[in-house]
C-alpha cells in the first residue's frame, strides 16, 4: 500500500469511530439513537440535536445503508459510499484541525 492509500484510510476510520462514538454517546443520554428524522420533533433539545446529527451522520448513513442494499441496491450502494465519503471528510477534519496532522 501506499502512503496515500494508507492516509485515506486512517482518515475513514477516524471518521467512522468519532462518529459512532458521538452517536453512541447521544444514544445513551437520551434512550435513543440519532437518526436524521429526529429534527422534525421540536422540544428542549432540539439546538443540540444538529450537531449530534452532523457529527454522528456517517454511522448513521452507513448503518441504514445496509438495509436499503438488501431493498433497493442502488440507494444502499449510494448511501453506503456517501457515509464513507462524510466520514472521510470527517476524519480530515479531525485530523488536520484537532491533531494537526498534515
């Protein structure tokens, strides 16, 4: 592999794991996973809410993409590489904004 390649991926995978860790988080304060209907509901936490939602979106895309490649391949495939494509850019901006890594 190359320095790149391995770039890229460390990238997704940063992106991936602070996602899933925000989500996790919000799902254990609240007794309910973030999903990207929850900002219709409008009460006390709704200011929080897109935040949480932005940052924990790609796990979230990811996760309903697995159901929808099982229903309909073309939208699962196409959330499922979205996800991946947020994360990434996730992951860079963690990488490069809060660690410094350039």
């Amino acid at each position: 592999m190359d320095v790149q390649q391995v770039a890229y991926l460390f990238a997704v995978i940063t992106g991936i794991v602070s996602s899933g860790i925000i989500g996790s988080l919000w799902a254990a304060l609240t007794d309910e996973s973030p999903y990207f209907g929850m900002l219709a509901e409008g009460d006390h936490l709704t200011p929080i809410k897109l935040p949480v939602l932005i940052c924990s979106g790609p796990t979230t895309m990811i996760v309903s993409s697995f159901w929808w490649l099982i229903e309909r391949p073309v939208v699962g495939a196409i959330l499922l590489f979205g996800g991946i494509a947020w994360s990434f850019f996730q992951g860079v901006f963690i990488l490069t904004q809060i660690f410094g890594v350039t």
